[in-house]
C-alpha cells in the first residue's frame, strides 16, 4: 500500500546526519554549533522523539493490540542493535583494545557491553578508544534508545482506546513533562542528576516532552491545521530571537514539533526512491561508532573533516544493516486486522 506522504522519510535522515555533524565537534575537542541553546545533534535527537510520538501514537490508535505494537516495536529496534553491539563486541573491540585479545574477552565488561539489549547502556569496551580525545565510550548514541523504549510504554498506558480519558492524560503528561524538563533540565538542574536503570533522569526529561509533543499531535489531530510554509516561517523568525538558556529550549519545544509535522506531511517526488527503505536508525547506530575509530586511526582533525569522512561510511554500514538485518526482521511483523487503517500509518508501522 502506498502511503501519502514520504516527508518523514526525509526528515530522519537529516536528524541523524544532523546527529553524526555535531558529534564530530566533541569527538575532535571542539564546542558543537547549536540553535536554541541546544547542540545541533541534541536537535537531531529531538526531531527523532516528535516523530515517533506522532507516528507511534496514529499507530496505536490504527491498531490498539497491545501483542502486535509490542511485536512491531521490538522488530524495527532490537535487531539492529543487536547487530551493532556484536559488532562492537566482536569487531570493534578486538580491533581497537589496547589489551591482550585474550585478556580482552575474560574481561567482564566485554560481556557487560551486551546490557544495552536489556534497555541497560554502557558505554566502554575494555582499553578501547582509551586514547581518543573523547576517550572510552564506543557508542554514546545509543543512550536515547532506552528513553525513547519508555516512551512508547506511555503510548497503550496513556492513550488507551482514543476517549477522553486518553485524550486528558496525553495532555496532562505533555504539560507536566515541558514544565519538569525547563525547570530541572534548565532552571534548577541537580547536582547529581538521578539514574534510573542506566539512564540519567535529567537527559530523559531532555527528550520525553518532545515524544508527547508528537503524540498530542496525534490524538487530538492537531496537524489538519499545519502548513509547512507557515511552520517554516515560524520556525525561521524564532531561530534569530536573541534567547538565552532557558527561554531557548522554551521557544524549541514550542516551535519544533509544529516544524517537524508540518514537514513529515510532505509528499516530495526526491524521496520516492526511499519507500519503503529507512537508513536513519542505522545511521543513527553506527555514526558514533564510526567516528570514534577516525579520531583513532587520524589523530586530531577538525570537525568538519570528521563529519565528512564519517557521513558516506556510515552511509554505507547503514545501508548493510536495513538490507541484511533490518528490513528482514520487519518481514515478520505481525498484520493489521484493521481494513480502514489510513494509508499514511503504513510507514509507521514499518519504521517505527
């Protein structure tokens, strides 16, 4: 089935790039260029969370089965990381261990690197990377995989069956988590920001509003008034507003979702060719990793050099990872039963 719009096939693929370009600054010791006092890969990481709460929630709604969202969750996110993790533990690693190979395995965290497949991040492989202007984290990406997992708990829990209960408490969590995220996130952040299960609870609060953004999109169907010329303009004038920490990230998260829908909605004839093929979690996955192994072999590079030479390769161990692992788990996801699903919900279903 062909669905309207291909917008949001576009829209992940710069979010991810936007991810692998800012950080190629701190990989190679510099300060990322930012918009709104966020980073530029922060943005990135943003765009990503409003996408999926809107195209995760008009997922649910289409098909609220609890057995079969779990089922397609779990086949769009875990095979790919799976991949990836062998991959560190059993390319990356030996190749860029700074310890005997044998002393390298009998180590515990070479194993204990294979905790991000129970939602549980850690970031160091043995004397890997130890070196590095950025020194021993492998894939620091792949901390937002567990907080997004979260946010689509909230989906079936908040939602429901799309009556006004739902409706209320999508709301109600959308307003609470902007408000905790400006105040412990901006205003008053913790000295010792809590973790809950690996994760830091103030970088959840970071993105969390962002994926109920998406959401509250969604359930009240707030993107039948969007227009992205006038989403674009908005968006525009907001990013010269002379704003500082705080009221930077309030004029984000009150401009970026309105952004990001309006353009996902876009039929664009350039993106045909990507129907159906979504690069953006594997260049998502693998960037960090990517990266880190030019600062390795290179020495200290400028930025821009980073990103440049990281892009295409990345490119490239994403376009491996969607064709041999990714699209192939989604072979097995289970059917909608709903004969009146709308057309555009079919990517959410393959993607996210």
């Amino acid at each position: 089935m062909i669905h309207r719009s291909n917008g949001f096939d576009g829209l992940r693929l710069v979010a991810a790039a936007m991810v692998i370009f800012g950080h190629a600054f701190p990989l190679t010791g510099h300060t990322s260029p930012g918009l709104f006092a966020n980073g530029v890969q922060t943005i990135g990481v943003k765009v990503f969370f409003v996408i999926s709460g809107y195209l995760i929630t008009k997922s649910w709604l289409s098909d609220p089965d609890l057995r079969r969202f779990w089922t397609k969750r779990a086949l769009r996110i875990m095979p790919g990381l799976f991949a990836v993790c062998m991959i560190s533990i059993l390319v990356v690693g030996p190749l860029f261990t700074e310890l005997p190979i044998l002393e390298y395995f009998r180590n515990g965290r070479t194993i204990g690197y294979a905790s991000i497949l129970a939602l549980y991040p850690q970031y160091d492989l043995p004397d890997v990377f130890v070196k590095n202007i950025y020194p021993n984290v492998v894939n620091g990406s792949l901390w937002s995989l567990p907080i997004e997992i979260a946010m689509y708990c909230g989906v079936p829990l908040l939602v429901g069956r799309y009556g006004l209960p739902g409706r209320i408490y999508v709301a109600v969590a959308t307003v609470g988590l902007f408000a905790a995220s400006i105040y412990f996130v901006r205003i008053a952040p913790p000295a010792t920001p809590p973790v809950i299960w690996g994760s830091s609870l103030i970088s959840t609060l970071d993105v969390a509003y962002y994926f109920y953004a998406g959401a509250s999109i969604a359930i009240f169907r707030l993107d039948r008034y969007f227009d992205a010329y006038t989403a674009g303009v908005v968006f525009v004038i907001a990013s010269w507003l002379p704003l500082d920490y705080v009221w930077g990230e309030v004029v984000l998260a009150l401009t970026l979702p309105y952004f990001v829908v309006s353009l996902g909605k876009i039929r664009s004839a350039l993106l045909v060719r990507l129907d159906g093929h979504d690069y953006s979690y594997g260049l998502y996955l693998y960037g960090f990793v990517v990266q880190q192994i030019i600062v390795h072999l290179m020495g200290p590079s400028s930025a821009l050099l980073n990103a440049a030479i990281a892009l295409p390769i990345t490119a490239i161990c994403a376009a491996i990872s969607w064709f041999l692992v990714e699209k192939r788990a989604l072979g097995f996801k289970p059917e909608v039963t709903k004969q009146s699903e709308p057309a555009e919900l079919v990517r959410a279903h393959d993607v996210n």
